[in-house]
C-alpha cells in the first residue's frame, strides 16, 4: 500500500499497476497508461477521488 496525501493506493504487481478503489469490476473503473511504464487503475465511484483542498 501506498499512502500519498491522504489517499490510499495498492501495488497489482501482477498487472504492473497501481490501484485506487474497488478496481474487481473493471468496467467501473478508468486504465490510465503511465509514462515511466504500467499504468494506474482508478474506480469511477470511488469516494478518494473528491477533490483535496490543503
């Protein structure tokens, strides 16, 4: 797990990806490809994605 501003993201080492959210249904979630390689997972309605004011 990573923790990066207060939100919570798990290693798919498996998938080479990074995760945000319940990503067990792919058709609920965004593949976002990663310049440096893998690509980062993101749920659509996962609450974590609220915009962060600090």
């Amino acid at each position: 797990m990573i923790c990066y501003k207060g939100v919570m993201f798990t290693c798919d080492t498996e998938n080479n990806r990074i995760c945000l959210g319940d990503t067990t249904d792919l058709k609920k979630c965004i593949n976002i490809p990663l310049a440096g390689g893998g690509s980062l997972l993101v749920n659509r309605d996962n609450p974590d994605l609220e915009l962060r004011q600090k």
